[in-house]
C-alpha cells in the first residue's frame, strides 16, 4: 500500500475513533469517515483496550510480493470476526473494504463473495420456491402481500450454522453454533448476520439497518422464524413511522422454525 494512502486511512481510523468517543453512531461514522463498519468497530475496540498505540500496531496481512491470497492466519482472524455479532449487516462490499483495511490485502468482492459462501454465509440466490412449500407460496398469494403497490419484496432466511472454529479460539475441536439471517433484494443483493440466537434485539436491529440501507417501503418475507411470541417487536413494527416503511411476513420454512 503506498504511503500516502496508508496514512490516509490511519487518519481515517484516528477519525472514526474520535466520532465514536463523541458518541456519534456507527453508521453517521462510516458515512463521514468511507470505513467499513467492520474497521470502525474495531478500531473503536482497539483504542478502548490500548489507546492510541494499539491503532499503530503492524498489519497481520500480506508481505510485499506475496499477492493477495489470504494467509492462514488472517483467514482465522477474519473467521472470528464473521462469525460474531455485530451491531451491522456484512454485505460482500463490507467484507471486502474491511479485508483491505485490516489486513492490506484487496479482494474483489467477487472473492469475498466466494469467501463468505465457502464459510456457510451466503448462498443463492434464494428463490421463494426453494424455502417454502406450495402451500405456504398459495398462502401468500391469497394475501395480496407480494404485489402491494410501491413496495418492494425483499426475502429472508433465518437458519441455524454449524462451523468449526478457527485455532485462534484456543479449541480446535470446538464448533461454532449459532444463527445465520440473510436479507435478500429484489436483485438479489444479500445482507447478512449471525448471532448465537435470534433475539428480539438482534432482528430489531437488523430490520433498523436495512431500513437505512433502502430508501423505499419494504415487504420482507421471513422464512424460517416464528415470530408469534416477539412481542416488543411486532409493536415496534406497527409503531409509526414503521409500519409504513417495513411489513414483515413470517412464513413456515421447507424445513424447520427457530423459535425467536
């Protein structure tokens, strides 16, 4: 990376440290500093536990030479970084600028979709039809929802993963468990986030997010989630101005329920 561009983004970094201390959001510090929300996560974390120094420490990415294939180290880093919860949705631009940033190495977003899929985290595209049944589809088509008009329809997929964990966990034989939703545009642009179960919090937060990702109204069907006893959260659904940007559908999947 040259010089001039590797101080840029430790200014940028120094930045985003500064805007989270004033309490300014994690999204408002993206949009101003052009990090990923990965970087300014960490970034964040690293000056809470070291200060200023920790935000200067030498890079765990690529020598000069080696090309951008990751090393196995920092494919264990990145692991752990994927598989935890996170107050954001990956998409494979995110992963991609946080592969950059963090550790030196560029990949296309192409490779970084490929990454994430080898991972167990993205798949598809998803078609209705792939996770519901006939009967659930014939359902939904009685109820008019999937062509109510200015409103787009987005998918979900909410199911469990089973990964093993990278070495860096201290367990070699220890596996990851855990839930994986995926939030899929009409053009098949898939956002995703895992977390040890799907709280109540956790999709509130994830509906919040992909409301700010999109500047039109949304039907998102959900497939793979009983949403029948999510009380806080269907009254913040039908709380204004919600209720109007965001309806979501829950549907039986092809396979099982998690209970949120």
């Amino acid at each position: 990376m040259p010089a001039n561009t590797k101080t840029d983004l430790n200014s940028q970094k120094v930045l985003a440290v500064k805007l989270r201390l004033k309490g300014v959001t994690v999204e408002e510090t993206v949009k101003q500093t052009k990090l990923s929300a990965p970087t300014v996560i960490k970034c964040h974390k690293l000056f809470l536990t070291g200060g200023w120094q920790a935000l200067n420490e030498p890079s765990h990415g690529r020598k000069k030479g080696q090309g951008t294939k990751l090393s196995q180290d920092v494919l264990q880093q990145l692991i752990c970084q994927l598989f935890m919860e996170q107050p954001f949705l990956w998409s494979r631009q995110s992963l991609a600028s946080y592969i950059k940033e963090q550790f030196e190495c560029s990949v296309s977003e192409r490779a970084a979709s490929h990454l994430a899929n080898d991972l167990g985290l993205l798949s598809g595209p998803y078609k209705l039809s792939d996770l519901v049944n006939i009967n659930g589809r014939k359902a939904l088509k009685r109820s008019g929802v999937l062509e109510q008009t200015g409103k787009r329809v987005y998918l979900g997929y909410c199911h469990s993963v089973n990964r093993f964990a990278p070495s860096s966990l201290n367990d070699q034989d220890k596996k990851y468990q855990g839930v994986l939703l995926i939030l899929q545009s009409p053009k098949n642009k898939q956002l995703w986030s895992v977390c040890e179960w799907p709280s109540e919090a956790w999709l509130k937060r994830c509906f919040e997010i992909l409301l700010a990702e999109v500047n039109h109204n949304i039907v998102l069907i959900v497939v793979g989630l009983d949403l029948t006893r999510v009380h806080s959260l269907n009254q913040w659904l039908l709380s204004e101005p919600i209720k109007n940007r965001l309806q979501v559908v829950a549907v039986p999947s092809k396979h099982s329920c998690l209970p949120a």
